[in-house]
C-alpha cells in the first residue's frame, strides 16, 4: 500500500498515540515536536478529519502522495480550505502559504519546488514530481 508523507505543525492537540492508532508512523520528531509521518492510503480520510478537528489556527498541513497533494487551511476564524493542489489552484495556495507564513508570494510561487525544499519530502517529490519542480 502507497503511504503518504506529511510533516505537521501547529498540531499540538494531537497526541503521538492517535496518529498510532491509525497505523500513521511516526518517521521523526524534532524539538519545537514537528512530525515526519507516513500516513497508510487507507487512513488518508480519517487523518484528513483528525487535522481538520484538530490542526491549530493559523496553520496548514500538506499531505504528499505519488498522485496528489491536499493541502489543509485552517484560518485563523476557524474556517478550512482544502485543496488538491493543481496547476489551476497553485496561485492560490501559493498566496495562502505565503499569507500564513509571512513571507513574499515569490517564495512560494512555485508550490511543487517549496515543498520540496522540505528534506523530509525531497527526494519523494523528485521521484513523482520534478516536471512540476523543474519548470
């Protein structure tokens, strides 16, 4: 079964045990307790609920797969937006992380390459996604 990748923030609400009891292994933890997780294709849906309960304002979590990429906006009113990032919506959620993160659009503008950047993502996103990185 393909996993998906993730590296969540702003997750404080969730405890490592409600990541396990969905199969989601955690591959790393740092020291502000940032998450590398491997979330089974399976569990993809009701992780999918668990961040959009849980996942503090102000915050986004992506969630990588071979064939998509969601990306989870919640607001800091509360409100989500979710995503399957495209090149239709890339300008968008380039403006949204940008938005959320402080930073100038620019860094952002392409997506695909910001989140590649990401070391926990890289070498999976070279793997599926280097025509959309290397444009």
């Amino acid at each position: 079964m393909p996993n998906y990748l993730s590296y969540l923030m702003g997750t404080e609400k969730i405890e490592d045990k409600e990541l396990e009891d969905f199969g989601i292994k955690i591959e790393n933890k740092d020291s502000d307790g940032d998450r590398s997780i491997k979330i089974p294709e399976e569990k993809l849906s009701q992780y999918i609920e668990l961040i959009k309960n849980k996942l503090t304002k102000g915050f986004w979590n992506e969630i990588i797969g071979a064939k998509e990429i969601v990306f989870i906006f919640k607001f800091k009113d509360g409100s989500i937006k979710e995503y399957e990032l495209s090149p239709e919506n890339e300008q968008e959620i380039d403006k949204l992380c940008a938005e959320f993160n402080n930073e100038p659009p620019d860094k952002t503008a392409n997506v695909y390459k910001y989140i590649s950047d990401n070391k926990f993502y890289h070498d999976f996103m070279i793997e599926h996604y280097s025509d959309m990185i290397n444009r």
